[in-house]
C-alpha cells in the first residue's frame, strides 16, 4: 500500500497490507473500522466499505473493494462512502476495482464473503459498546434464492407472500420452518438449509426445533399443521403467485458515454465497440441496462472520479433506473472480463507487470556474470499423487490402439498419438489415470481414434478413473511425473501420417540415427526430465537450456550459458539414455566449433533470455449449465468442496490445466458429452484470459477425484462419496449424523450403468426445475434398472419427512408403513413353489454369519445408524422374526424374487 498522503482517511492506515477482509462502516460522519467479530452484520440504515485482499503466488496482492449501501442509508452517507471508496483506491495504487453494492441486489462475489448469506437487520451501526442498535427479535419470514449462492430478502409475514418458485424461512421463537416451493431446485433447497442452520446458530444459539415443509402437502403432519397456523389456517397459494425476487431483464444493446464537466455524458458508440474509444486521460460511463461499468483512465485526477460517479447517480435518476442497478468502477488496465466481452477484438494479451518483467531480467544478467541465481518464486513440482505405479503405454494407428513394448514407452513420436494407462495405488483401491497424448504433427483422425480408444479401455476398468487430453508442447508436470523419463521424437510411424508425407511430399522428419538431429533437454530432476527433438536451426537454441546435437558421425553437448549445474547433470543422463554408444563432445556457449554451425545451416540469432513465467494467482471455477446445445457460465466466488452439488456439472480453470468436474446426479452422462463442454468452454475464453485449445483438460467424476483435483480446496474425503441429492445431504449434515457413503464402484460413468439404455440414461437427468429424477444412486451403482416413474421420485424431497434435531416426530418407514406396503397388490410378493431348495434361492444366504441390528437402525434415515456394514444389503441383517414383519414375507421368499423387484420392496421401506 503506498503510504497515506493527507487526502487520505487515517482510518485506512495499513489497509490491504494482509490477506482477507477488511470493513469500515460510515458512523457520524466519520469512517471506523469495524472489529472482525461484527463481520457479516450489516444494518440498513448503515454504509460500509469492505475491502477483500487476496495475495498470490508472485507476492504481489489483488484487491476487490465494495461498499454497501443500507435500503434506509441517508444521502450524504451514500455519497460519502463512494467518495471512500476512491480514497482507499488511490491509497492501494489505483489497483481495484470497486463494486457499488444495494441491499438485496449485492453481487455474488460480495455474499461469497460471508457465507452462507447475509441478513441485514434494522438500525445502524453504533461503535461504541454497550448501546443498542435497535435489534430486537419478531417473528420473520424470509425468501431465499440462488443455486450457489444465496440471495436472503426479509418479506411481509404473509401468506401472499409465499409462492411456488423460491424457498422460504419462517424463524419462529421456538421452531424454524423451511418452507419449498414446488418449482425451486434441489441445490436451491440446499443452500436455504445452510441459511437455517445460520439462523439457528445465530439467533437460537442452536437451541430450536426446526421442520422441513413441502408445498402442496399437508396432510397428515403435525409440523404442517403448525407452519399454516401461523398463515390463519391452509389455503393454497395461487399458480401465479410471483417470486420474491425480481427477475432481471435481459438487454443486449449497450451505449457508451463519455462524462464531460458538470456531470453532462456524451454518446460516443453504441453497439460494437472499440477499445480505442477509450482516452486515458478520461471516464466513461458504459451502459448495459441492468449494469453499469465507470471506466476511469490512468491519468484522470481523483476530482474526475468523483465526479464521474456523481454523473451516474444522476443518468440513474434521470433514466428512471433503479437505485439497485449495478455499478463497477473500474481503472484503466483492470478491465473486468464482463466489460472486455462489450468490445470488438479486446486485446487478449496483457503487458508484463514492471516487477514481473524485472524480475527475469535481473536473475538472467546474474546468470551471465557466472553467478548461480535462482528465480523468485519457483513453483513447487512435488508430485500430487503416488509416481511409482505402473504404466502403459498405447500407439494409436488407424483404428487400432497396441501395446507399446516396455523398453519403448518413454519413445513418443510428435506424429503420432498414444493412450497412456497409469495405474497408482490410493486410498485401499487401485486407481487409474488416463492420457490421450496429441503429438504436434498428428492427425486429426487419429487423435478422434485415441479418445475412442480411451473411453473404452476406460469402461472396462473398475471405478471413475480420472480422463485427460494433452498436447505436445502443453503438458501437465504431472503427465512428465509419470514417465520420469520421456523422450519425444520428431516424426511419426502411424499410417495416416505416412500417408501425409506421401502425398504431399513433404520431408520425413522422423527419427533415425543417420540423420543430423537435436534434442533440448529440459527437466527438474532425474526424476523429470526430456529431451524434446526440435528443428535443427541454430535458432531453436536458447541460452537457459542444454542441447544434444547428433550428426550422424558427432554427438556434441551444447551447455547454455544460463544454465544451471542441475541442468548439466541431466544433459548428461539424456545422453546416455539416448544412446549409451554416444561419445559427446561438451561446448560452452560461444565457444562453438564450425562444424556445429554447419550442422545447423548457419550460425544465426537465437533467443537469450529465459522466457518469464507468467504466474496463476488463483483457480477459476464455473457452473456449466447445458441449454439446447449451448452452455452458460456462472463464476464461483470464493468456492469450497460444498459449491460441487452433484446435480451439476462444474469447471476449474487453473489456466495452466482445465477440469471438468460431472456430479453422479447430473445430466451429463457420457464421456463424450463431458469432453465437449471443455472444448466449448476453451473456445469462450470467458475470462479472456487467451487460453490456448491446446490446454490439457482432465474429466473427473464425484467421488474419485485425484489429488491434484482436490488440491485446491480444503478437502474433506467423508463428503465425497454421499447417497442422495444435495438437499438430501444437507440434511444429514444438519441432523449430526454421518451421512451415508457409497460402497464399491462398478460403474464407469455418473447417472448411468454400463447396460443401461440411453433412454435410461435421459430419464435419469435433472429436469428444468431442478428435481432430480434419477434412482437411487446405489441403483446407479450396482447396475439395475432405473425404476422411478415421471411421477414418483424416491430421492426427491418429496418423499422426505424429516425433523432435523431432537424432539423431531417419528419418520416415515415405521412397521405400519411397511404393512401398507405389503398389502398392496401392486407390490404383492411371488411366494416361490415349495419345492425349490434353500440353496437354489438367490441371495438366501445373506443373513448367514452376519449380525443381526432392529429394523429402525437399519433404515437409510436412522437417528441412530449402524455403522461398518454393507449398505446394499441392509435387509439381511434382520431377525427373521422382524424381516416377516417389515416384509410380510420370509427372507427365503423374498430373495426368489427378481433382483428388480427386491430393489423396490427395499427403496419403500427405507433400505435401499
């Protein structure tokens, strides 16, 4: 932070130095900071400035500033903490960009703050102790919306206000009702829950009863009963009922204006824009409807500034826009990839940072004077996952893929493609990781033939293995870990490249010992080294690499002048690995004889600076919704492992590497299907950050995610592999229980078996509102047939009848229910012929030697669950005694069913 000048509020003194947030709420006139136990409380009649600092691999801090503004704020407050917000700018180098936020319209990156939502309360903020802030407790009921992140708005305690699309709270003294929309969605549903306990924990100090509620049910349940009693009574809400939030319009024209003195815009384009309207020495106000970007140039004064957000203040009021309309501001060189996307052909490549650009150049200038200086900052290339597993290697050629011998699966040619098979032990299993490698010079057909080839190979082994493609020249440390040793030959032997050569002439590079050839060694140990085969041109030299020239009748080992001793012990290693027969001759850079530079067609100019890294300062993550062929984006702000709902699809972009996460409950399911939406999301360049198409992308299932997947979140492996959708486990979570983990995997692929149908597998998406429609995902597991009807969905929350905490009425399930069961003709049991034998049945023997619980601890939603036994057979650990009475029949009956059939009897009595 540069140091305060005596514009700059004292307040703000070391501000943005350390990462986190940082608040300061306008009280008297006057900026305070607020203490960080008071963090996430807002009042309405308040306004606060919160300043987010991130710091980043390189060291240098990223900053975000928003300041909140209360529905009951006053004018001069409101002015008075813009006009902050621009200090604290100016004091932190003009480096933020700043968000103008409204109560009940704040953006998601601001409620990412705060999770899992923020509540404002009546009253303004009091700084000193002691003094009240005119908080006092009542009745609420609120409205809750978002997928992802939640959007809380306090509405009339009403019955007109509930409706079918939003999820509703009614915090009560005693008891907290969540309340369900027949239309909102499942992850809907789920994020309220988080609200709930927030409120419990906060308003209650955890002592309260709280009661789930489904719209359209109430008969039956005492808890209904009691919800409606506080509405006078049931009565339905009609079907037009609109939600608590407005929705926004969407509005594809834009304008741009430039703020000229007295706060006067000027209509400068509309439409497709140009960067160059942009002066430097100006601010312009772009106009997106529901959004409004300020850009401010570099060398605009803070009177400008200001007065450029007086300016639109004014065009809100004047156009008749609503107070709540988004505002960023934004300097020059900050640009957000939103307001980028306005402008035709926005440069995508960005200059160098001044330190960045410095930092290279003095460690290279070091180099050359002999001194061994390291780079700041190097990255860390410990492996992620266990290297010392086994691997195999495939050639793709045509429309086969074979086994490449051993001696020869560190050989790849840059023509070719290969499928890499690695196998490294896990958690208790086995698991295996798949490669498609793309040489440079490969063909197209042969890189379709290598995915094809993956995705089998794939299906047949056990479990999610993780999928990925890579480029040459584009691959992942962790694909070089793997081989520790690799070698890449220019060239290639499959058909279709010797087909190309054939027709169109053009030299065979290929590899051969007879031939002048050269190789850049490059690695980080012995551990993880190549040799890459580059063209034989001096000016594929580069002063920070070692090279192996090979003539055919001299081998010479090129040492670079700004290489390290590390770098020279592998030349070295490469060279023996080669060729053991090879007798290099060691130059030093400059020293060259002519016979090198004969070799390589001329000495000419080659590059001699290490290029400089540019570093990633944080992972990207993305929720794909999938729409008629096209796919929308929304960012994740500050994602953790809860953000993966396993109704979705999701995308980390880490620039460097690309995943695309696919939730066992979503609509996505199919490898291909998966593959497509990453290709899709390479060619957007949402963040326009210039993503090459040749980034390496890894597929990745819930519940087998690699170590260098779950590297970047504070991972918990007991949330990995849960039964049920996101509301269902929520719940669990709530009520204090370890939710249910799934057994074995059999399958190869989220949301559909291997013999399923792709008719299955459509029923098994996730329908337009959200409900899952999907079986039970241990149906998913073992591979029987999807038996939910369009009607019925047994993991929705439709079927559930929980009270989360004690005092909570009896669940569904009980031996009355089960007897209903039994009864119907729809589920009546085949009694099998008397003379079929114990041991013909099926299954018979699944009580054998096995302990025997009650019914009520067996059940999936058991307060009181037993642990350490095997969920898909929970039935055979009943008495015979209770299994007639649950059942209605005996277990040897029941076991001569079909295997479908006993799915059923055991989903309706909770056992499946």
């Amino acid at each position: 932070m540069s140091h305060l000048s005596k514009d700059i509020d004292p307040a703000f003194q070391g501000a943005g130095t350390k990462g986190g947030l940082e608040i300061w709420c306008i009280e008297n006139f006057h900026l305070v900071r607020v203490p960080r136990a008071s963090h996430g409380k807002f009042y309405s009649g308040s306004a606060y400035i919160v300043l987010d600092t991130v710091v980043g691999k390189s060291g240098s801090p990223q900053h975000s500033i928003h300041y909140w503004l209360g529905t009951d704020v006053k004018e001069d407050d409101l002015a008075l903490a813009s006009d902050k917000a621009l200090e604290l700018d100016e004091a932190l180098g003009s480096c933020a960009v700043q968000y103008r936020e409204v109560q009940g319209r704040e953006t998601e990156k601001f409620l990412s703050f705060f999770r899992p939502c923020i509540i404002p309360v009546e009253g303004v903020y009091r700084s000193e102790a002691g003094i009240l802030n005119g908080e006092k407790y009542c009745i609420s009921l609120f409205a809750c919306k978002g997928e992802h992140v939640v959007h809380v708005k306090e509405v009339a305690f009403g019955r007109s206000s509930l409706n079918h699309y939003d999820v509703f709270i009614l915090d009560t003294a005693s008891k907290i009702f969540l309340f369900s929309g027949c239309n909102s969605s499942i992850q809907e549903r789920a994020r309220a829950l988080e609200v709930v306990h927030y409120i419990r924990e906060n308003k209650h100090t955890g002592n309260c009863e709280v009661a789930t509620i489904e719209d359209g049910k109430f008969v039956g349940d005492a808890d209904v009963g009691e919800f409606w009693s506080f509405f006078g009574g049931y009565a339905p809400i009609p079907r037009d009922s609109p939600s608590a939030f407005q929705k926004q319009e969407i509005v594809e024209s834009v304008k741009l204006f430039r703020i000229m003195t007295r706060w006067k815009l000027f209509e400068v384009g509309k439409e497709l824009l140009n960067q160059e309207l942009l002066d430097t020495d100006k601010c312009y106000l772009l106009d997106c409807h529901t959004d409004i970007f300020v850009w401010m140039g570099r060398c605009t004064s803070m009177m400008e500034r200001k007065s450029s957000i007086s300016a639109t203040e004014d065009f809100l009021q004047n156009e008749g826009r609503s107070t709540r309309t988004h505002v960023t501001l934004l300097t020059e060189g900050l640009e957000t990839a939103r307001f980028k996307s306005h402008f035709v052909n926005w440069p995508k490549k960005e200059e160098l940072k001044l330190y960045e650009e410095g930092r290279g150049k003095v460690a290279a200038m070091f180099k050359q004077r002999g001194y061994d200086v390291k780079e700041l900052l190097e990255d860390d290339h410990e492996p992620f996952i266990n290297c010392r597993g086994t691997t195999k290697v495939l050639h793709v050629n045509s429309s086969e893929a074979s086994l490449v011998p051993v001696p020869d699966q560190s050989k790849l040619f840059s023509g070719d493609c290969y499928i890499v098979q690695y196998t490294y032990p896990g958690k208790g299993r086995d698991e295996n990781l798949f490669y498609a490698w793309f040489g440079r010079a490969s063909q197209m057909e042969d890189r379709v033939v290598a995915l094809s080839h993956m995705y089998t190979i794939a299906d047949s082994t056990r479990g999610f293995p993780t999928l990925a493609q890579v480029y040459q020249d584009n691959e992942p440390e962790q694909f070089f870990l793997i081989f520790q040793t690799l070698i890449i030959f220019k060239g290639g032997k499959s058909s279709r490249y010797r087909k190309l050569i054939a027709e169109t002439g053009m030299p065979d590079e290929t590899f051969d010992e007879t031939k002048t050839a050269l190789f850049r060694v490059q690695g980080k140990s012995p551990n993880n080294m190549q040799a890459i085969q580059v063209d034989q041109v001096s000016c594929s030299l580069n002063s920070s690499y070692c090279y192996i020239l090979q003539t055919g009748l001299s081998v010479f080992a090129w040492i670079g002048n700004l290489s390290s001793t590390e770098d020279h012990e592998l030349l070295d290693r490469m060279i023996e690995i080669i060729n053991p027969t090879w007798q290099p001759v060691s130059i030093r850079e400059g020293s060259e004889p002519d016979i090198f530079w004969q070799a390589l067609g001329g000495k000419t100019e080659y590059p001699r600076e290490k290029k400089v890294k540019q570093y990633v300062e944080g992972p990207h993550l993305f929720a794909v919704t999938l729409i008629e062929g096209d796919i929308k984006l929304k960012e994740i702000y500050n994602f953790t492992q809860g953000d993966l709902t396993t109704e979705d699809v999701f995308i980390l972009d880490c620039q460097s590497e690309l995943y695309v996460w696919i939730g066992r409950l979503s609509s996505v399911t199919s490898k291909e299907e998966a593959h497509t939406l990453g290709q899709k999301f390479l060619e957007m360049d949402i963040l326009s950050e210039g993503l090459p198409r040749e980034t390496p992308m890894y597929m990745v299932v819930e519940g087998q995610e690699p170590p260098f997947f779950t590297r970047y979140f504070s991972w918990d492996p007991s949330k990995a592999n849960m039964h049920g959708n996101s509301f269902e486990r929520k719940l669990a979570l709530l009520k204090g229980g370890s939710p249910q983990s799934e057994g074995s995997v059999r399958n190869s692929w989220p949301a559909c078996s291997r013999g399923s149908t792709l008719e299955s597998s459509r029923r098994n998406s996730i329908s337009s509102n959200g409900w899952g429609k999907s079986a039970s995902p241990i149906l998913n597991v073992l591979g029987t047939e999807s038996w939910a009807s369009e009607n019925q969905l047994p993991y929705s929350p439709s079927t559930v009848k929980v009270k989360l905490f004690a005092g909570s009425s009896p669940q569904n399930g009980s031996s009355d229910d089960s007897s209903a069961f039994a009864s119907s003709p729809a589920l009546q049991p085949v009694v099998p012929p008397d003379n079929i034998s114990l041991d013909q049945v099926e299954g018979s023997d699944a009580s054998n030697n096995l302990l025997i619980y009650p019914y009520e601890r067996l059940k999936v939603r058991s307060m009181d669950p037993v642990t350490g036994i095997d969920v898909t057979r929970r039935e055979a650990y009943l008495s015979e005694e209770e299994f007639r009475g649950v059942f209605g029949i005996t277990k040897r009956a029941f076991y001569q069913l079909p295997k479908w059939r006993q799915n059923k009897l055991k989903m309706s009595l909770h056992l499946f």
